[in-house]
C-alpha cells in the first residue's frame, strides 16, 4: 500500500516554515503498515494543486494533503478539491455546530461569515471533525483511491491523524507490517562500520534492508523488513541483530527508540532505575536540557538544567573556583568537572552533565580553540570529563557537543 503526502503553502516553499507534517504522517502510516512513494511540497495554487493530485492518483493509494484550508481569501486548496472531484462546496451543520462550539468556549470576538463558510465542504466528502480547530478534515474517494485533505497547524493535523484518519484506514485496508529497528553506534565512522560488517551485511536475507544513518558524532543503523507475519519478522530482525552485535561491541549503545531519539533511551533507563539528572551547560546553551525536556514525562528523571553562559555565572550561582579559572580557563577539564559535580549537588541528582567549550566564530573568555569543547559526567562515586574538537561551524560544534553528551552518559548509566 503506497501513500503521497502534498504539502500545501508558499511559505513551506520559501523556507518560513518548516514542513515538520510530513515526518510526523509518514511515522505514523509507516507503524500501520503503508509506505510513503513521494512527498511533495506545492505553492497555493489552484494549477499546481490540481497537476499534484492527479500526478499522485497515478502512483499511489492513498494521497493525504495538509494546508491550505483556513478562512482567508489565500486558502484555495478546498475549492481546488471540490473542483478535481467535479463536486461543489456544501454546508455541513455537524462542522458548523463544531465551529460553533469552539467560538463559544475559546474565542471572544464575534463568529464571523467568513469562519462559518469553514463549515463548506465538498458534497461527496466525509467530514473529520477537528476538535482543536475550525477548519475540518476532509476524506474523499475516487475508484480505489483516498484523498484525505486536512488542515496545515500541526497539532490539529496531528489529532486527526492520530484519532481519524489511522483508525480508518487501518479498517479500510489490510496492510503488511513494517519493522524498523535500529541500533545506535558511537566512535565509528560510516566508511570503518561498513567495513566492519560487511560479511554480516552481505549475508543479511534479501527482505531485510539496511541502511546508514551518520549524523554528528553518532551512526544509526536501520533494519527494516515488511510481510503479513510479524512474529516471524520480528524473529528474524533479532537474529540479524544478535549477530552484528559482537561485530561492533565497543561501539555499540543499545537500540533507538521508535521516535528516534537517543534522549528517550536514556530517560527510559534512568526512569526504570530510579535515577535522577541535571545539567549544567555553557557552549551548548541549554541544547542538552531542551533533548530532554521536549518529551512528555521528562519530570520523573529531570532534576533541572543551568545555563552558565558568562565566566560570572559559574562562579556566582556554580561555584566554580575562580582559582580554577584563572589557572585552567573557563575552557578546560577542571572547570567542566567543577560544573557537573556543582550541578550534581546543586540539584541533589544521581547524575549530572556539564559542558563549556568555545563554539566560535570568535574565542570569548578563553583561548581555546574554536571547536574545543569539554564534556563532564558527574555521578555518586566520582567525576570525569573528555576534550573534543567538533570543528569550526558554531552550529555543528553545538549539535556534535550535544551528542557526545548523551552518548557518554549513555554509557555511563548503561554500566550498572
């Protein structure tokens, strides 16, 4: 079963916004089993959405569109619809009442005719009630065909992928199961891996697909495979994996989450060991915080993050020496060990991470050199810290400095 997803706006095109849709509908079709042929990303307007429809009708099952639908003037991919499917636009009372509703409990202004024509759809759609928003999801079928529009805000669009649209495809259609897993590997690169595992990887079954997935200081290694018989898929995957394992022990940290994360695996250890974290950072700015606290549940493990950015800081609030700074600079191993043990106690944790680098284009308050950056792991029986040069772009020295960081705590809580 294959799937296109269109993205529908200009500002998708000119950089404004980032297309964040398509990831979240490709994940979520690919755990029920249907595989994404293209995605595309078009202008509002009514000649390209048309070209783009009928292009996707000829190549795959199911075409899903986000975008688009709000009340402005600007907003075309509705009428555009209702156009390819030869339809007109009609009131619908449930979507009208739902707007309604809305207005009442969360807007003061008054409901304008503008906001109540949301509730036109085209006469041959089934309306998908969005509870969060005004404008309606859309689910229209053509021959053997799905069209699913829905609106472009990520949470309205992710609701109703989340409690409409999965639920009916999944009854409409019965779709292979697909498994990915993947392993995460630290201090190998790509070119060395491969060549590593190469009698393993030539020997993998021919429905099981590997792919490379280097990214700043990690490498990801994805098994994928599909078939009606999950049991036996999973089997096999196991297999593959209990063989590459002992090929890449030194380097291997465990199995990615299904979001994709390593900060999950993390918090899902310290969380089933009952372990606690804080952090204390410099050169990253609150980078390594931010991986933890953008998932849900991060207080059952998450003590608290400092951001200890001036040299003043982390003598006023870290405690940092200012002997030690003045004999080893802000940049260096003394001062990263003194940030995670002060963190540590600050917050009374388990464990702590602590980084201070100098992440360019200019030296600041020390003279280490652009890229330099230490990391420190404190936990309950010592504390100890590594020195990296991540280069000369600030942004991939912070992003490396980030993953570095939860690779050696990784390790770290993973050794008891």
């Amino acid at each position: 079963m294959l799937a296109e997803i269109i993205t529908i706006g200009d500002e998708l095109l000119i950089g404004q916004v980032v297309d964040t849709n398509s990831a979240f509908i490709a994940k979520q079709l690919n755990k029920i089993g249907v595989s994404i042929y293209q995605i595309t990303s078009i202008q509002d307007d009514k000649a390209h959405i048309l070209k783009a429809l009928s292009d996707a009708e000829k190549r795959v099952d199911i075409i899903i569109c986000t975008g688009g639908l709000g009340p402005t003037k600007d907003d075309i991919t509705k009428k555009t619809i209702a156009q390819y499917f030869n339809d007109i636009l009609v009131k619908d009372e449930s979507v009208l009442q739902n707007i309604e509703t809305i207005w009442k409990q969360h807007v003061r202004t008054e409901l304008l005719q503008v906001n109540k024509d949301q509730a036109l759809i085209p006469s041959k759609s089934k309306p998908l009630m969005n509870k969060l928003g005004t404008a309606p999801g859309m689910w229209l079928e053509k021959g053997d065909k799905v069209f699913i529009s829905l609106p472009g805000v990520p949470y309205e669009m992710e609701a109703l992928i989340e409690y409409q649209v999965i639920p009916q495809l999944k009854d409409k259609y019965n779709c292979p199961f697909i498994l990915h897993k993947t392993l995460l590997v630290y201090g190998i690169g790509e070119s060395a891996l491969a060549a590593r595992i190469e009698s393993w990887e030539d020997a993998l079954p021919k429905h099981i697909k590997l792919a490379y997935l280097p990214n700043l200081g990690k490498m990801r290694l994805r098994l994928s495979t599909k078939g009606f018989d999950e049991a036996k898929l999973r089997q096999e995957v196991q297999d593959q994996i209990d063989k590459v394992i002992p090929l890449i022990k030194e380097e291997y940290a465990g199995l990615e989450d299904e979001d994709g994360s390593v900060e999950v695996v993390i918090a899902k250890q310290l969380t089933k060991v009952a372990r606690t974290l804080a952090i204390a950072e410099s050169c990253t700015g609150g980078a390594v915080a931010e991986r933890f606290t953008s998932h849900s549940g991060a207080s059952a493990f998450f003590k608290g993050g400092i951001v200890t950015y001036a040299t003043e800081s982390k003598t006023n609030i870290l405690k940092v020496t200012k002997a030690d700074i003045e004999a080893h600079s802000v940049v260096s191993a003394q001062v990263a060990e003194a940030m995670a043990k002060n963190a540590q106690q600050l917050f009374q944790s388990d464990y702590a991470i602590a980084t201070t680098g100098n992440a360019g284009p200019t030296k600041g308050d020390s003279d280490a050199e652009v890229g330099t950056v230490f990391i420190a792991i404190a936990t309950k029986t010592g504390v100890y810290s590594e020195v990296f040069n991540f280069g000369n772009s600030r942004i991939k020295v912070i992003n490396k400095a980030v993953n570095k960081a939860l690779e050696m705590l990784l390790k770290e809580i993973f050794k008891n």
